[in-house]
C-alpha cells in the first residue's frame, strides 16, 4: 500500500506541538530533544521505547519519498515480532517515522511508513514482561498507535498496536479478512495459553454518547465539525474510530470461533460546567483521549476497571442467519443433485434434490438460525417448526435457476495450488492464502476456483518468516540430513532429499512430480530418516511404516482433491525375500499412481454405485523406502530418484539421531519455500536450459525429475541463478550411474510414448452459464488422460456414434482411438502438424520423427489408413495395453458394473491385468494395396472396406 497515515493523529490534539513557518535544517542533538518531549506526552522516554531520531533527509530516503519532508525532524519506531526479530517488508526491516515540527498548512500526517510497504502489527519490547505481570488477567488489547501499546505494557497491560484504526485487515481492504500478522500472534499467544480473551480498545472520540446529553461543544470536536449518529438516539465525535473497533472485534471473533472478544473506548474527557442560571452541563477538554493519556495523568485505575468491564462482557461468536445460508451453485447429474456453497460450514456440498427435505440434512448445510427465520412455521396449536417442504422447494429452485454446474477443474481441496493470475494459493484448514500471507475467500462470485475444506493432511496455518527465521532452519535441515551415510555422495544425496521436500510444498502447481525411492539395509537408518522428513513437512505429509498393507485406492481417496506427499515405508518389492501376492498387487498398484501423478493436470472420475461418479485429483509425490533395491520399469525410473544409503557408523556406541524439528520450525520452511516460489521458477528454467550440455544425450523427463529435485534444493539454500551452471557442474558426476540407468532401461518406443501421453493439450468443452450464455471452457489435461477417458467411453459403448470432446482433442493432434479385430489401439498419424508442434521441444520434433522409433512396439500395426480429420493418413495403431493407461476395474468382464449393465467390454478382464506385460510380437502384415478393381465405385467407399474398421468423422 503507499503511505499510511495515522488517522486520529492528522489534526493536532492536546498534546499540541508548535509548527513553524519554515524549516531551518536541525541538528541531530535538537532533533532529540524534540523526540524526548514528544515521548514524554505519552509517559515515555527513549530508553522506554525503541526509537532513532533522524534528519528529515534522512527520514526521506528511508520512506522513498521524492520531495523532502517538511518538518524539523522524525523519530523512527522500528518493529518487532512476538519473538524480537524484526519484521521485514520489501527485503528491509520495518519502520514507521512520527515527523517532528512540521510545517504550517502540511497536508502530511504526522505517522509516515515508508512507500510501498504494508500495515504490520507493533508489539512493544516490554510485551512479554506484561505478560507475565499482567494486571489484567489473561486479557490482550488491541490498540491504535505504538506509543499508546508501549506505555500499557510498562502498567502491566499486555497490548499491541496498529498503525491506524483500520489497519486490521488484509492486504486486499475490500475482503473482510482480519491481517495475517494478528491472526499469528493471537494463534501464538492460545498456544501459549497466554490469552483468553481480547478487548479492542481505541481512543475517546469513538465513545458512543447520548444526543441528548452531548457535551455542548461536542461538535466543534466532532470528524468535519459534526457529530455522527449511530441509531437509537445515539451519536459519536469520530464514527470511522467507532466502526473500526467494532468490525475489528467481529473480526477476530470469526476468526476464532469460542474467543470472547469485547470492543471498547477510552471515556472522553469531560468537565462538568454550570450554567448562569445553575443548570449543569458537559464540556469536552480535548478532542480525543488514549489509554496513554490516562495513564500519564495517574488514573491507571480507570484504565484497568475499562478494560476488566470489557473484558466480563466480551463475546463469542454465534451462528446466526447472517453468518449462515447458502450461495446455489446449480445443478448436475442431468438435473437430479444440486450443488450449493454452505456458509456455514465453508465448503462445497452436492447431493440429490430429492434428498433436501430432510430437515437434519438442510440444517448441515444451512444451519438452524437460517431455517428457523426464513422458514418458520406455527400450527393451530401455536407451536413453532421449520417447512422443511418449501426449504427443500426454494432450494432446489435456486440451484436450478444457477444453471448446470461443472465442478471440472475448478474444486480444490487443501494443499498448494497456482491461482488463477499465476501466483501460489496455499489452502489451508484455516483459511486461503496467498504467499505474501493475504487471506483470499474460499468461493468468490466470477472466480472459476473453489477452495474447499477437503483434505486429510492440510498445509500449516500461514506464519510470517524472515529470511533469516528460513535459512536458520533450512541450515539445521541441511546439517542433519547429512548426518546419514549415503552411498552416493552426502552432499548430492542430502540435497536431492532437500530438493524433494522443498518440491512436494510446491506440489499442486508443479507440472511434474517426481518421487524419491529410499534403499538401504537394516542398519542404514532409512525409517529414521523418513520420519525425520515428516517432522519437517509436519502434519502437510502422510507417513506409513505398513506400506505393503496399504493399497493405492485407499490414498487416492484419501487425498479426494487436495495435494499433500506421502512417505512409505516397507515398500519392499517382488524381489525382496517374503513378499506375498497381495504385497506385490499393493507396491504395483502404488507405482501406478506415482505414474498417474507425476504429471496430472486435471482432475479424475471415477464411477460409482449410484451412476454419478466421484471426482479426485491425483497430485502427490511419494518417498518411497525399501531394503532391497527395487526392479523399476523403465516408465517408472524416468520418474523416481533412488538414493541409497549405507549402514550407520557408530564408531563403538549408538549415537542419537538428528532431532525432528517441531511444528514452528516446520512451518517456517513451508512459508519460507512458499514465498521462493518466483525464485524456484528462474532457477529451473536455467536447469532445463542447460541440462543436456551437462548431462549428455538424456530424454527430457530427466531434467522433469532429477532437473526439478536440483532446483527445489538451489531454491531452499537460496541459490543465485548465475550459481546454477556451476552446481551442475559439481552435482551431476554423482547422478550419472542413476541417469545411465533410465537411459539403458527405456526402450525409444516407451519413451515416445510415455513423452506424447505427459503432453497437455486443451479439450474444448461448450457450457452454459447461469444467465444461459455459451461459452467454451478450455480445459487442460494430459494425452495420456485424455486418452484413458476416450477408451472408457469405447469400452462402455461400443456401438456408439457421438464423438466426444476429448476424441476432438486428439483428433487434432493426430491420435483417434479405434477398434481393430476386436481390439483396441490408438491410431498414431505417421505424419502430423499438430503432433510435430506438440514435440517441439522434444528430439522428435521433426514432422514424422515418431514413426520409426514405434515400429518396436509389440503388436503394432504399420502404415494402417485411418480417416482424420476428413483426411486418410497413414497411421502405426499402438495396442492400448502398450500405453499402460489405468483401465479401472469397472471395465472388467464377469460380475462388474459394465456386465451388469449389459455392456461387453472391449478389453477383457485377463487382457485389463495384463496391460503392463509386454505383448507378443505380431505377425507381420502386408501393407494394404490400393487398387481400384471398379471404377464405377467412387475410391473412398473402397478404401473403407479395406481399412475393415468403423469410424467417425471427426469434422462432423
């Protein structure tokens, strides 16, 4: 925000200072003694209160100011937090200037903070002793003003202060979203158990007062020479000091739901006059009066009996019908569920239409005060219940009316996301927040992303960290990581663990996500250090040590739609000693979903009992831990980074290990990484730029996966980027033996493949919003997914003709899915604009470059005719068990949902568990000849009988 004025101080008080025509330059000496009498108003002196006195030249340059100051001098008042650090802003610690002697007709206030800088909250250096000595119980105040913060705490008032009055909100003034710094500190202070209760108490001028026993020069004192009316008969000098307090304590009291919370005024300063004829009368002695005021005039008792009334009558929050209701979002399930926005509870709810009468049901998601004042009804007998009938009518109307709702890509669990503008959305079970800490609503009307409440293992509450706070902790990160004995070099390895815990806080906006694979003997500390990583992603991570009990559908419902990491131990597989059937089934199944979210984009539907789906989002990364070295697929290795670690050396006893960091530290490194994530951006870029001049003829999920681990760790220990070249130059001997490993395992036909299915393209989806527009929703998704989704659909109706939005999609790359002898393949064009654009940045980006490199595939069809796009091309057909695509369970033959509902797959059940098995070689064909036996028959109709397969134009 630009300059910051203190409100109540912009006029002159009683505290009146001289101001002078000009200003002749000062010495510092007398610009001290202006500061010690300004302190002095307020019962203070410098050694009382942290302050500098500066030149006004000075005082210039610190605020970025371009004219000079006018005025004979400034003191600045730094700030601090809760634990004595000083607080940052715009990489500078941060201070607020009280310009001293200023100028006659200055439109300047006389509280300045430099330009460009945000409101912070000012916690006294003698808080904590307030705390402690507290006269007041465990009560905390909130006022306006520094000095007036600092002279409570040296009474025994634990107090803080804001800048101005309404200096409480986040960065964006028009959400009503308390600022992320007091929501921290009094966070901290319950944790501590500190507190119980907080009063807001401003100055005088807010005092609500009776108009009829107004003092009678109350408006000569009044804001712009006027009282102003509050309703009820009553009225108040200042309604901004008024109101102020009020939406603060509201605030606060939404924020934290049980905390009584009071707001309150300092008394005015009244004199009590009689008139000629004796009648009595008030006057007002001063504009406005502070708790500072008070104190300096010994009446310290007044203060505290203020502040104890406000404290036994403080309030919590109620759920009321303003707090409560519902935003319709419309419906889904051709009509039959309605999806709205609970207020109450802040979340997404969908369900069936014809399940709202229920009254336990509509008060979930609307709440009791709601029903009872909108759809209060009384019998004959005069007894009072809520219509749940005409609730459940009004409802499902305005969900209607809303039009259809696609939750498509635009729901959002907890975890990290990027936003909409680009930059990071970190949803936590507390609120949503922007890097800088800016609190954002959860659903806003326009904004195509809901931020729901879903989501097991939420990132920590946001916290402000300094870099200093952050390199403290990533350093202690460092030093304990590389107490463990890695085979590969401790300083790559213990860097390649940092890179993997910095990437998994970036984790929803990444486009890759690659997992790291522990291996080691018994001996070797590999549990100890996956709890040690846990200890510092904190509750955001979920660790097992029973990963072979555990199955893949089992995390992924777990996770719904948000992001999060997952740590699993005991991942032994199928060349480990006593690893059963089931085991085997479990570690597969794992590695499949570590496949399907290394690049996911969108999200995922899975089909359900009742016909309506269920949507999740497959966006984790996983840190696997073994024994045994694990015998990867090629499709796998491209995507996981082993480190291997050797037995501990105890030289003769057993030491400790490092100790796990608490939940502060733990989200200090989250909140640190979170504001590096520009940081993390320009170091990757140079990574990839650069990657193939030091790591050799490698693919490009290389640098994806080891390129993306070395930049999150230049990221943690604040790499430059000019350092970059030189790291890989360092760090990339040590992952060679790693990288000749993937490039030997990857066949060139797997790795076009694999390369074409990670490739996003767009889907163009026509909607209709609720004013019954038409639009076309541009959703993202990868290949890979796009095609699984089209060979459900082949699979589920065989038969039909509908051309579907993602068939468009890969139609205009290249790629059709079609039924060949019963079988399915994907139709890869031999040549093809869209599918040359798509691998610009690939080695086959050469129009036709792919085509030789899949004549290995097993089972593929060469140079087969397929009609795209209104063209005949030249296509390889790929089997579909050569993608490895995830076919759910549901298209299985026998006692499934697609049997049962007299649908005949195309992939049969023993096919479907197959799919990751090579298939036999093919016989070789005979290309088809072209020969026009009847000129009579247009060339097209005969083409069609010798491709022998059905197909859809896909320009229709």
């Amino acid at each position: 925000m630009g300059l910051i004025n203190d409100f109540n101080h912009t006029q002159p008080e009683n505290k009146a200072e001289a101001t002078v025509q000009t200003v002749q330059p000062v010495a510092l000496d007398e610009i001290k003694n202006l500061t010690r009498e300004d302190l002095a108003r307020s019962g203070l002196t410098p050694t009382k209160i942290r302050v500098g006195s500066r030149t006004p030249e000075q005082a210039q340059q610190a605020l970025g100011f371009k004219s000079r100051i006018p005025a004979r001098g400034a003191y600045a008042i730094p700030y601090f937090d809760l634990d004595n650090n000083p607080i940052e802003d715009q990489g500078m610690p941060y201070q607020r200037f009280r310009l001293l002697g200023l100028e006659e007709g200055s439109t300047l206030g006389k509280y300045l903070s430099p330009k460009g800088s945000r409101s912070h909250v000012y916690i006294p250096s003698s808080f904590r002793d307030a705390l402690k000595n507290s006269k007041v119980g465990k009560t905390l105040v909130i006022t306006e003003g520094e000095k007036k913060a600092t002279a409570a705490c040296l009474a025994g008032i634990p107090c803080v202060g804001l800048p101005g009055v309404y200096n409480f909100k986040a960065k964006d003034k028009e959400l009503a979203v308390l600022s992320p710094e007091i929501t921290a500190l009094i966070e901290q202070l319950q944790k501590e158990d500190a507190i119980d209760t907080v009063v807001v108490l401003y100055d005088s001028n807010g005092w609500p007062m009776e108009k009829a026993s107004a003092p009678r020069n109350a408006e000569e004192f009044g804001q712009h020479g006027k009282l102003w009316s509050l309703g009820m008969g009553r009225c108040t000098l200042n309604a901004d000091v008024h109101h102020a307090a009020r939406k603060l304590a509201k605030l606060i009291r939404e924020t934290f739901v049980g905390l009584p919370v009071a707001a309150q005024w300092m008394k005015p300063d009244l004199e009590k006059c009689t008139g000629p004829r004796g009648g009595q009368y008030t006057m007002l002695r001063c504009k406005s009066r502070g708790l500072d005021d008070a104190l300096v005039a010994d009446q310290s008792s007044e203060v505290l009996k203020t502040i104890a009334e406000a404290a036994s009558w403080a309030s919590v929050a109620k759920p009321d019908a303003d707090n409560e209701g519902f935003i319709p979002l419309g419906t889904l399930n051709q009509g039959l569920y309605v999806a709205l926005w609970s207020n109450r509870s802040k979340n997404l709810i969908t369900m069936p239409g014809k399940d709202l009468s229920n009254v336990s049901a509509l008060t979930l998601m609307v709440g009791n005060s709601y029903l009872e004042k909108h759809y209060s009804k009384i019998d004959k007998q005069g007894n009072r219940s809520v219509d749940a009938q005409r609730a459940a009518r009004e409802v499902a109307d305005a969900c209607s009316l809303a039009g259809h709702f696609n939750e498509a890509d635009r729901v959002f669990g907890t975890g990290t996301w990027l936003g909409e503008d680009g930059d990071l959305v970190v949803n936590t079970a507390d609120g949503v927040f922007r890097a800088d800490g800016q609190c954002i609503p959860r659903i806003v009307e326009g904004r195509k992303a809901l931020y729901i409440k879903e989501g097991p293992f939420p990132p920590p509450a946001y916290r402000a960290t300094s870099n200093a706070e952050y390199r403290a902790v990533v350093s202690r990160i460092m030093s304990s990581l590389e107490q463990w004995n890695y085979a590969g070099g401790t300083a790559a390895s213990a860097k390649m663990v940092l890179g993997w815990m910095t990437m998994t806080i970036f984790l929803g906006a990444m486009t890759s996500r690659p997992s790291i694979w522990l291996v080691g003997q018994r001996g070797s500390g590999k549990s100890e250090l996956l709890r040690f990583i846990k200890s510092c992603l904190g509750g955001y991570m979920w660790h097992t040590d029973m990963a072979s009990e555990s199955t893949s559908a089992g995390v992924r419902q777990m996770f719904g739609r948000s992001s999060g990491p997952c740590g699993l131990d005991e991942m032994e597989k199928d060349n480990t000693d006593n690893v059963n059937a089931r085991s085997e089934r479990n570690t597969n199944g794992f590695l499949s979903l570590n496949r399907s979210s290394y690049s996911a984009g969108s999200d995922v539907r899975k089909g359900t009992a009742d016909q309506v789906g269920k949507v999740f989002r497959i966006m984790t990364s996983f840190c696997f831990a073994s024994i045994a070295d694990p015998a990867l697929e090629p499709a796998d290795l491209t995507r996981i980074a082993k480190i291997y670690l050797k037995p501990l050396q105890h030289d003769g006893h057993i030491g400790k290990p490092p100790a796990k960091l608490n939940a502060e530290d733990a989200a200090v490194f989250f909140w640190g990484t979170i504001q590096r994530w520009q940081s993390y951006q320009s170091l990757f870029a140079e990574v990839r730029e650069h990657w193939l001049s030091y790591a050799g003829n490698g693919e490009s999920r290389e640098v994806d996966t080891f390129g993306v681990l070395m930049a999150a760790a230049m990221t943690a220990v604040d790499q430059n980027v000019s350092d970059v070249c030189t790291i890989m130059g360092q760090a990339l001997p040590d992952l060679m033996g790693q990288l000749q490993e993937v490039r030997e395992a990857s066949k060139e036909s797997d790795l076009i493949l694999d390369t074409i299915a990670d490739m996003t393209i767009e889907v163009l989806r026509p909607e209709t919003d609720e004013r019954g527009n038409s639009r076309i929703n541009r959703d993202k998704m990868s290949v890979g997914r796009a095609m699984q989704t089209e060979v459900v659909r082949l699979t589920k109706s065989p038969n039909s003709t509908m051309v579907s939005e993602e068939a468009q999609a890969l139609g205009n790359i290249g790629i059709r899915l079609l039924e060949n002898a019963g079988k399915l393949y994907a139709a890869i064009a031999a040549r093809h604009a869209g599918l040359s654009d798509l691998l610009k940045n690939t080695r086959w980006r050469k129009d036709g470059a792919w085509t030789g490199g899949l004549r290995d595939v097993d089972g593929a069809i060469r140079n087969h005719p397929v009609r795209m796009s209104g063209i005949l091309r030249k296509c390889t057909l790929v089997p579909v068990a050569a993608l490895r695509l995830d076919i759910p369970d549901t298209l299985f033959s026998g006692d499934d949902a697609a049997t049962t509902n007299n649908v005949v797959p195309l992939i049969a059940k023993g096919e479907a568990k197959k799919l990751e098995e090579p298939m036999p070689p093919a016989p070789k064909q005979a290309p088809p000849t072209f020969v026009v036996n009847d000129p009579t028959t247009p060339l097209l109709d005969q083409l069609t009988k010798i491709i022998e397969v059905p197909y859809v134009d896909l320009d229709a």
